[in-house]
C-alpha cells in the first residue's frame, strides 16, 4: 500500500513539473511562440536545387538553415512560416521573428521562394515573406543580392512595396496603393516600429530608408 501511494505521489509530482514548464499562452489567447533551426534535410535540398540555388551560387547548400518559426496571421491566428537563412543569420533571425510575433505583427505567408519556381516576381505578387533565393540584385545584373547569401528577407512585399520615386515603379504592382506611407494599414513596416526595432537590434539595417529607392519590405545583413 505504502509502495502504492509513493508510486502515485511521484506521478503526480511528475505531471505537476510537466504543466509548471509548459510555456504560458500570450495575453489575449495568443499560443507562445515557437521556432526551430535545422540543417537541409534531403527533400528541402532537393526543391532548390535547379530554382533556389545552383552550382556557382555564392553560398554552399550546406551553409544554409531551415527555419520553422510560428507566425502570427492577418486573419489573427497562429500559422507555421519556413524561412531559408544563412547559418549565421539563423539564431538572430528566430529571436527576430519572436518579436515580430509577440507584437502581433501579421505576415500573409510564409513559404519557400522555391514554391513559386524561386521566381521573384511570383512570390512578392502572393505576398510570400521570404529570404533565400540566389539572384542578382535588383537593377544590377551581374551583382549578387543580399538574399543570395541568405542574409537578407523580405517581409509582406504587398504592404511594403519596392518603389522608385523618378519613375513611378512598383513592384509587386499590387503594392501601389501602399506607396502612401502616411495611411498606415496593418502589415506595414515604419521606422521605429517593431519590427523595424527587431531587425535593427539584430544588426540588420531596412531598405525603407535608401535615398534613391524605397525598398520597405527589405532587411539585410548590410543594408545592402
């Protein structure tokens, strides 16, 4: 009986240790944020190579992470993204998007650049949040992106267009009407907001604030 009753107090201690670690639930219902950073897996390799990446890419298949990081929707929930980063950006980029997530920040998609044929084009027109993708920079052919070496992400490409000024381009065209940073909708980047403060204490710097071109939903490394 003794026995009995000592094997019941060890259950129940354990269950209690399990529900004291468990992390709380946000204010307001919001589930705690999550995220992982892993290696390549072999189906990951297998969707880029040919799209994503190929041989003479700046970066090696192996110097790349995958992460899956919980983010928060615009339709108020909590939704799974995947992000293809560097390995040294990797660590930052969760801790990044932790913040991003507990200032409710709402993010459409995001989904592999691979899923849309690793066409840039494709990807922004869904308003897919996205950092790998071994290319030229825009308007420099011949010279490599930041995202090339998985040190750059786009977030929201619709709420933060890419806009030239002298010319009136926008791209995606659909972010015209968020070229008027003065109406500010959900989903829009600000300086000084949080996730301008995230990126910005990772030492990542914002395209929004280039002279020539506004390049709102562009953080990288370098400022580059």
């Amino acid at each position: 009986m003794r026995l009995s009753i000592r094997l019941l107090a060890l259950v129940l201690g354990a269950l209690v240790c399990l529900v004291l670690v468990s992390p709380p639930a946000l204010a307001g219902g919001q589930p705690p944020y999550q995220g992982s950073v892993s290696r390549l897996d072999r189906a990951t390799r297998r969707l880029m190579t040919g799209k994503s990446w190929r041989p003479g890419c700046p970066v090696k298949l192996r110097d790349l992470r995958y992460l899956r990081l919980r983010i928060w929707s615009f339709e108020r929930e909590a939704r799974w993204g995947e992000l293809v980063v560097h390995e040294d950006a990797a660590r930052k980029m969760l801790r990044v998007f932790e913040k991003v997530y507990e200032a409710r920040f709402p993010i459409r998609r995001m989904r592999l650049v691979d899923h849309y044929g690793a066409n840039d084009t494709r990807s922004m027109k869904h308003d897919n949040t996205s950092a790998f993708n071994c290319r030229w920079r825009a308007g420099s052919p011949g010279v490599w992106s930041m995202h090339a070496f998985g040190k750059a992400i786009d977030v929201n490409p619709v709420e933060n267009p890419y806009y030239i000024p002298s010319s009136g381009h926008v791209s995606p065209p659909r972010g015209r009407r968020f070229v008027d940073r003065s109406n500010r909708r959900r989903g829009m980047i600000f300086k000084r907001d949080d996730v301008w403060r995230a990126f910005r204490n990772a030492g990542w710097e914002w395209g929004g604030t280039w002279r020539r071109v506004k390049d709102w939903q562009h953080f990288s490394s370098n400022g580059r």
